[in-house]
C-alpha cells in the first residue's frame, strides 16, 4: 500500500484545487455529480486492474462498452418491460467475452494484448454488422436511471469498489498477484495461474458490462460511447502505481488512479484548457508520474521482499 | 506441411498464397475477375500500412512498442504539406523537415523508455496524447498542399508497378538489410530477447532500444509523406483513420514476430500486411460489409498468433 500513497496525495491537491476554482464542488449536489462521472472509468479501471495485476492487458473493454450500449438499445427499443431481461443479458455478455479473452489467452497461449486486439475488431465489427452501421433503437427510462441518477451510479461503484477489495483481501487477490509476480514461482507452488487469469479476464468483462450500463443512461447511445475507454482504463491503473507486467500495485490505487484521472478533466476544463491542449497535458502527465513512479521503485525494491 | 507451420514466416507466406488462391475462386465464382491490375492495387493500397509495419517491427524485436505511429503520421503529413505550400521547389526542405520531426518523436519516445523507465505501451501512448493535443489546438482540418510533382509519388508507376510499392520494398530492404547484415541488427535482437543478458554482453541497450525507435518513427514519417502525397494536402485524422498504430502493430505479430520482441523480421512483417491486403481486396471485390472485415480481420490475427504459440510452444517443451 506503500506504494499508493503518493496517489492520493495528488488525488486530493487535485480536488483542492477544483474546489478553490468552483465552490459549487464542495456542496452534496456539486460532489454528487463529479461521483457520478467518474463512476464508469472508476468502475473500468478495478476491472483493468485485476487482468493487469496478474501480467495481462485488456484492450477490448472499449469496444465492449459500446456493444453492451449499442445491444442494449436496440433490444429495449423504449419498451420498459425488456429493461431487466435486457441487463441480465448485458451481464452475460460481459462475463462470456472475458471468459473468451481469458481461454484464448491461457489455453492458446497468444498473448493478451493480441487476443484482446483481436476482440476488439471482432466485437466492434460484429455489433455493428448486426445494427447496420449506426446504433438504432432507443433506452428505455429504467435502464437510463442507473447512469442518469447520481445515487444509483454512486451506490453501483460503491458496491464494485467494496467487492474488488474483498477479492484482493481472498485468496484470489492473493495468487492473482503471485501469479503476476513471478508466474513460475506461483505454478510451483501451487498456484492455478491459468484459472486465477481467467478469472480476472472475467471480471474486467464485468465490469465493461456494468461500465456500460451506467454509461449508457449517463451519455447516451453512440457509436463513439466506448471509444478508447481501454486506454484510459489502463492509464488510471497505471496512475494508481500499479505496474505493467503484473505482481505490484493496490486495487484501491487503481481506482484513486481513475479519480485523479477524472479529477484532473474537471479541473483543465474549468481552467479552460479543454478539448485540444487537454490530450498533450493529459499525455505529459501520464509519463511524468509513470517516470516518477519508476524511479522510486529501485529504493522500494531494496526491502527485504526482493532479497 | 509441418515444416511450413514450424517457420512462422514460411507459414504466414503459406497462408498468403492459399488466400490468394482461395480468393480468386471465390472472386471467380462470384462472377468476377481478379486482374493484374487488382494486385497492383494491393501492393498501392498495402504500402501505407506496410512501410509503418516495417518500422514497427524494429520497435517490437528491440523488445519495445510504439502506439504514437498513428499520431505521427497525421502531423507528419501536415508539416510536409505545409511547408511544401503548394511550391516544387520545396519539395526537399519538407521532406526534410518532415523527417526530422519524426525522427525527434522516436528520439523522445525512446529516451522516455530508456532513461526515465517508462514503460513502452504508456510512453508511446503518453507522445501520442500529446501528438493528438497539438493536433487538434492547431488544426481543424486538412491544410497545406502538396505540389503536383510530389503527388507522383502516391500515384506514378514505373511499368505495371506503383512507386509507392517501390518505396514500401526499398524500407523493407533496408530495414531487413540493417537486422540481418549489420552488428546493430545483431543488438537489436540481443536487446529483444533478453536485455539484462544484452547488457552483460557489453551491449549498450538503451543506446540500441532509442535508434529502434527513431528508426520506427522515421518509417512512420515516410508513410506520413506518402499519404500527403495521395490527398494532395495534410489531414489531422489521416494516421488515426487508418489505425495504424494497432493495425500495424497486428501486422507485425500477424507475420510472426514475437511481441515480447527478439524473434520473427521484417520478410514475415511484409508477408502479415499482403496478407491483410488480400483480404481486404478479397472482401472488397466480393462487396462484403466493412463490419463483417473487421470481424474476420480479428479472427485471422488471433488465430495466426494461437497458431504460432503452439509450434514454438512444443519446440520448447
């Protein structure tokens, strides 16, 4: 947890600095709305998380977003009685495509970035082979509620969060990290890595499921709603300390790292730099705390644990 | 046929000529034809994606990735066409320009992996974000234009063959020319396969891992010129509407290069982006829905990698 801190001090200098800008902020409904806001890429980026602890990447969560999005209203088309039917089916989806990450890159042995590569260009072609090109149909106003309404978003992350700590507390979050550590080692002593990975592909599958659901009632149906979502997912992870490669790095971090990620949106927009310069500033950062991140590591890594 | 598949490069050229065959008979059942001049078309279609994919592969045997290619791209074929201005005569002071940014991206993307420790997946993403930020504050759409001479170069052929193609084989001879004839090549490999073993070799990796990527954004920067070449001016989203950042990277592994880097070169990399090309002109000439290419495009490049992992895989073990 050592590691996280330095998150969470930025975390909170960022919104320091929201709230000196816009006082609206500090009040519940001003809050509620940033929660709500970031609830997706929050939400996203626990699922990143475990796939990236354990050594992997998942590349398709974008596009898996918006088929969950594209699917969900074509199905539903404004027809409330096919809400709850439809969101099982988008769970379901959600589990199956990370189940299938996660065999094709354990079973088949092609790596991660691959597979998740390969499912992102499947997923994106066959949703919209299915819909025509464009997204058609319409959400019904009990699938909105959930990204629309800011308790509803704040009570689903809640939830997610509470859950991906208990994970990482269980036995899973333990070899999960093992096996992203050194995955011999964990093989040796017992560790089902191949299983654990697969589980972790799961998880992030469900939580693009979720992601998209509230994203769906937040911002609508568009073909652009999922759009490099995997990216940011996996610079929050990245933010939050956590390690490519796998074995380092705390699921809350990963989560702050979503946060800040989102914290710092807010606060170029309200200074102005929005759209354009908001990317080269957005990629500055990326690097410099990766680099700073980097650096502390060899100091870290002399503690009894690496000899 | 087991031989063929233990070489992921045989096999990727197996595969591009069972396409070839299984294609024109599908084309010619269809009714259609499949020409000389549909194969001069691909090899003009592929060059793009071809020349990045090559640079790519330097990047990727050295160990590394570079996700900013797309990006690059894009500026690089507003600067040319922007400095070019519509003038011949400036025409060399360009492509000069134009290559010298690329070659300060790759500069900046590998001394970021090399000496700050970044990784190489948010290094190269970070240079892209910050490529796309400069993009969108400075241009608003297509700008600068390209002088008719330089448009020969998407365009002109000598003979039956294009001159983009000829630029495509003349990267790819050079790069295939510097990993397999010369001590840099030999390095590049060394870095890939395993760096600390490198650096006890009395390698100088970051050294090595930072001329990967000036080489690689470099390609980029001749792709960026040909593509200027072809619209006749510069576009902010001509790198990004190809994709060619994970397209060419898909290409590279396609042709069996191992992402985790030290294996597979640039024949291969040629051979994964025909591959695709046939495809696409396969499904084009059979007037199949974009969408449905996407999905077999994923398919093949998942399947390809399943296939190789086992060979190597059993050779292992």
């Amino acid at each position: 947890m050592k590691r996280a801190i330095p998150i969470f001090v930025v975390l909170a200098g960022l919104l320091v600095a929201i709230a000196a800008a816009n006082p609206f902020f500090l009040e519940p409904a001003g809050f509620l709305a940033f929660l709500k806001r970031v609830a997706p890429l929050a939400i996203l980026a626990a699922g990143q998380y475990f796939v990236i602890v354990s050594g992997e990447f998942d590349l398709s969560v974008g596009s898996l977003v918006t088929v969950e999005v594209v699917v969900a209203a074509r199905l539903i088309d404004g027809d409330e009685a096919m809400t709850w039917p439809v969101l099982i089916l988008l769970v379901v989806i959600g589990l199956l495509v990370g189940l299938v990450n996660g065999l094709v890159t354990t079973k088949l042995r092609v790596p991660s970035f691959i597979t998740t590569l390969g499912a992102m260009l499947i997923l994106s072609g066959a949703v919209f082979l299915w819909t025509g090109g464009a997204p058609r149909g319409a959400l019904s106003q009990g699938f909105r509620v959930f990204g629309r309404e800011g308790v509803w978003a704040v009570a689903i992350l809640v939830v997610v969060v509470v859950a991906a700590v208990l994970l990482m507390r269980a036995d899973f979050g333990r070899t999960l990290v093992a096996a992203g550590d050194n995955e011999k080692a964990a093989r040796l002593s017992g560790v089902r890595v191949d299983r654990v990975r697969v589980f972790a592909f799961v998880l992030s599958g469900l939580s693009a499921a979720i992601a998209g659901i509230l994203l769906g009632g937040f911002a609508g149906v568009s073909a652009q709603v999922g759009q490099s979502l995997e990216f940011q997912a996996i610079t929050a992870v990245v933010l939050g300390g956590v390690v490519l490669g796998g074995g380092r790095g705390h699921v809350i971090a990963a989560i702050a790292g979503a946060f800040t990620l989102e914290a710092l949106f807010t606060l170029l927009n309200l200074h102005g730099i929005s759209g354009a310069l908001e990317y080269a500033v957005q990629g500055v950062i990326i690097i410099a705390a990766v680099a700073v991140g980097g650096l502390r590591l060899p100091a870290l890594r002399l503690s009894p644990s690496k000899a | 046929m087991i031989a063929l598949v233990a070489n992921p490069t045989r096999a990727v050229y197996a595969a591009l000529i069972a396409t070839l065959a299984v294609g024109w008979a599908l084309v010619a059942f269809d009714g259609g034809t499949f020409t000389l001049n549909d194969l001069v078309g691909i090899q003009q279609r592929s060059a793009a994606l071809g020349i990045v994919a090559v640079g790519q592969t330097l990047a990727i045997l050295a160990g590394s990735l570079d996700l900013s290619v797309a990006y690059l791209i894009s500026l690089v074929s507003l600067v040319a066409a922007e400095t070019m201005a519509g003038q011949s005569s400036n025409i060399l002071t360009a492509v000069i320009v134009a290559l010298g940014v690329s070659a300060l991206v790759g500069l900046v993307n590998g001394v970021v992996i090399t000496k700050l420790k970044v990784h190489a997946f948010i290094a190269t993403l970070g240079v892209a974000l910050v490529i796309r930020g400069v993009l969108d504050h400075l241009y608003d759409g297509p700008a600068g234009r390209v002088p008719v001479d330089f448009q020969q170069l998407g365009y002109a052929r000598i003979g039956p063959i294009p001159v983009a193609a000829i630029l495509w084989a003349a990267v790819a001879f050079g790069v295939w020319f510097l990993l397999r004839r010369t001590r840099f090549g030999h390095r590049v490999y060394a870095v890939g396969g395993d760096v600390e073993v490198a650096r006890l070799s009395g390698v100088r990796t970051d050294r090595v891992v930072i001329a990967a990527h000036v080489l690689c954004s470099l390609c980029a920067g001749v792709a960026g010129l040909l593509l200027a070449s072809r619209l006749g001016a510069g576009a902010p989203t001509v790198g990004t509407d190809g994709g060619y950042d994970l397209e060419s990277i898909a290409a590279v592994v396609l042709g069996g290069t191992a992402l985790a880097g030290g294996r597979g070169g640039v024949a291969g990399t040629v051979g994964g982006v025909l591959l695709l090309a046939v495809l696409d002109s396969v499904f084009n000439q059979l007037e199949v829905n974009s969408f449905f290419k996407d999905v077999v495009r994923g398919v093949v490049i998942v399947v390809a990698v399943a296939v190789y992992a086992r060979r190597t895989g059993r050779r292992a073990s």
